[in-house]
C-alpha cells in the first residue's frame, strides 16, 4: 500500500489515472452512473481511513481533477460530477445518503471499558475533592518532634474520613500531644478539627470524624474482589503535605483464594517479612511517597478500591495498599463492637492450586485428590483447632461459620481420600499477636 501511494504522487499528468489508481488501491469501487437523458458521471468509493490520509496529503481540492474527459458526456467532452464514499456496496438510489466527511484531526473516542486520553484525569476528578491532608503533632518525652502527616478520604457527608493507623495513632513509643485531635485540611481550603473515633492497629486503618455545617465532597467505596493484574489504578493523597497528588499505574499482584472466609488478595503479609496474623494488601507500581499514607487508591471508574499503606524504601514501584473489602469489613466491625474481633483457630495455612498439587502428589501417593483447597501444615499447640482434632496435613474443602465462640463445622480431607467433618469453637485473636 505505501508503494502504492508513493506511485500514485507520481502521476501528475493525469487526474484521472490517479483517481482510478487511489481507489483500486484502497479497495475501492469505481463505477458510472449513466442514464439516457442526463450526463454521465462518476463516482469513486473509497475506504473510510483511506480518505483521511489522502485528505491530509493531498487536500480535497487536489484529489479532483479539472481536466476535461473526452467522450463522457452527450457532447463529447466535459468534467463528469465525481464524488466519494466509503468502500461499501453501494447503489445508484444511495448516492444522496452518504454521512458527512469527518475531520482527520478529531480524536477517536475510546470503546467502553477502554483507556482514553482523559481516562485517569476522570477517574482523579471524581474522587480529588474528598481526598484530605492530615496533620498530628508529636512529640518525644515532653520534646516535641515535628508532625505526623498524612492523607485521607472523606467517605460520608456526615464528615467520616478513611486513614491508616499510622498516621493518626501513637505506634513507635511517641506521645501524641494533640489528644486524638487532628488538623484536617480539604483541598478547596477548608480546615477542620477532626477527632480519631476509632483504628485497628492490626489493619492500620483508623476512623477520623470532623463537623461541617456546609455539604463535604465525599468518595465512593468500590470493591476489591473484581481486580485483576495489570488493572489500572490511581493513587491519591498529600505527599509532603503538597495537596491534589494524583500517580497512576498499574495492579502488580491480585488473586482469589478459595475460601471466602480468608482474604480474597494474594499479597499476603508473611511475602513482606511482617509477622503475626495473616494480613493482605494490593501491590501497585504507584509512586507511594511520605503523607501517602492513608490515601485512596481508586479504579479508573473513580472508585476507591483500597488505602495506601505503605512502600518498599529500598526499591521503586513497589506500593501497597489494604482492599477496601477488607476495610468494609472493618468498619463494620466497628459500627457493631466498636472494634476489631477476629477469630482464632490455631491453624497455619496454605492455598492449593493445581501445581502444588501435583507437587505434593509425586512426594506422597497417598495425598487427598483434590484441585483447590487449603492445606493444614501446622497446627498449634492447646489452640482450639488441636482440640477439634485438625492434624498436620489435613486439606480444608469446606468451611461452615466463622463467629468467635460459635462452633462451627469444618471439612477436611485427609490421605486415602478419607473426609471427615470436624466442630471447631473460635477464640478471639489476641490483638498483639
């Protein structure tokens, strides 16, 4: 084809030749239009894209020749009326039914679902105006040693505003000197006194509270279970208390686990080093910076789908963020007990595919043939799951219940493929764990 057009600049003895040549090259249709008592004409259909880049290179008035064609017409000599259209089968009755030609330069619009040009700015309009900067001061044995700052998002208008933990409440051995007092400041200007009703330090969420008597922008809770790598996601917040931050990028890691009693994210604590209970976090390649912390995290619907946490200090694009399922259950939690009650069962755990599976199969004939489960490596010592009877090795398909202090029934498999179908009475998890 661009041979084509190269040949096609060349011929300028002969409009008409050129004409017949673009649009035999484009796949185009050349036909006459003729009739007894009226001229000839004729008539050239042309791909849609074709007619852009000829639109472009040539010009309209160049295209159409003003040379006079021999034998056309009743008198022997004349210009023949010659129009355009798109490569389509067409007949002589649609000839006044073409659409009108667009303009090369109007950008295309994006198919649903797709990213376009102001995609991510849409996505960081809908949520920007909710998203705030917090301000603690701290202090050291009685020495005050600057501020902690951090970002927000206010997730109601009665002035609840989404945190970590971190941010708000004392974790290294410093004493806050504000009393639960913290300076809230909105990206139009506005600023607030805002009081810490509630945080889990387990997660590192925290619940901030201010009073407005004027309406306050607020943001809207999306869902984590729906992710996939490679989703494309934003971050917001106030990175050196400098307001209306927005990085993009993209999910790093993100999968379903079988049982819905457990997290639905793979990034589970233990990859990162940090001990105690399970926890789970989204990995994005937003640049995440110190005052992130406490940010949203939102899809390209606008849609806050997790808080930034936290950031990998000895390496670049490697941010994480809680799923906002995650903190819908929390503040649940909150709303109903006022904090955080998790249940304990004393099993070590971990999720089964296909391919650890087989692994474990070629090491022991006599595993349980299953595809997808949860394997019981541990259990610990006077917890309720070794009085219920879990052994090393069992394979959970099944759980019914996860209420602390309600027993609840629980289906293993164990080698030979025997099932059994155990009663286990959750503890409450010690917080410090």
């Amino acid at each position: 084809m661009r041979y084509l057009l190269r040949r096609i600049s060349l011929l300028k003895d002969n409009g008409f030749t050129r004409l017949v040549a673009l649009a035999a090259g484009g796949s185009g249709v050349a036909y006459m239009l003729d009739s007894k008592d009226s001229d000839r004409s004729i008539r050239f259909s042309i791909p849609v894209p074709l007619r852009y880049t000829l639109s472009s290179a040539w010009g309209t008035a160049d295209i159409v020749p003003d040379y006079p064609f021999p034998s056309l017409g009743p008198s022997g000599c004349g210009n023949p009326p010659i129009s355009f259209c798109s490569a389509s089968s067409v007949s002589a009755t649609d000839v006044n039914k073409e659409a009108p030609f667009k303009e090369a330069s109007e950008p295309p619009k994006p198919c649903c679902g797709c990213l376009g040009r102001d995609t991510i700015a849409n996505a960081a309009a809908r949520v920007g105006p909710a998203v705030v900067n917090l301000s603690v001061p701290t202090g050291f044995r009685g020495m005050s040693v600057g501020n902690s700052i951090g970002s927000g998002t206010i997730i109601d208008d009665d002035g609840t505003i989404l945190t970590c933990a971190h941010v708000v409440v004392d974790f290294q051995g410093f004493s806050s000197s504000s009393k639960g007092k913290v300076e809230v400041t909105l990206q139009d200007g506005r600023s607030f006194e805002g009081t810490v009703v509630n945080a889990d330090l387990h997660a590192d969420i925290a619940i901030v509270k201010i009073k407005s008597k004027t309406p306050l922008p607020t943001a809207k809770l999306g869902s984590s279970s729906s992710l996939r790598p490679g989703d494309w996601v934003v971050a917001l917040g106030c990175p050196l208390s400098l307001q209306n931050t927005i990085t993009a990028g993209i999910l790093m890691l993100f999968s379903t686990d079988f049982l819905s009693v457990f997290s639905c994210v793979d990034r589970k604590s233990s990859d990162l080093g940090l001990g105690g209970m399970r926890r789970e976090y989204l990995q994005t390649d937003c640049a995440i910076n110190g005052g992130n912390s406490g940010g949203p995290l939102v899809n390209i619907d606008g849609e806050v789908i997790g808080v930034n946490i936290m950031k990998v200090m000895a390496a670049d694009g490697l941010s994480f963020s809680v799923p906002i399922d995650s903190v819908s259950k929390i503040l649940e939690h909150f709303k109903r007990n006022g904090r955080v009650v998790r249940p304990w069962l004393g099993l070590k755990m971990l999720d089964l595919n296909d391919m650890i599976v087989a692994q474990l199969k070629e090491k022991d004939v006599t595993f349980p043939d299953v595809s997808r489960g949860v394997l019981v490596p541990m259990v610990s010592p006077g917890s309720p799951a070794e009085r219920a009877g879990f052994r090393p090795g069992d394979v959970v398909i099944e759980i019914m219940g996860d209420k602390v202090g309600k027993p609840m029934k629980v289906v293993v498999k164990r080698s030979k493929n025997d099932s059994f179908t155990l009663t286990v009475i959750p503890e409450e998890a010690n917080p410090h764990m």
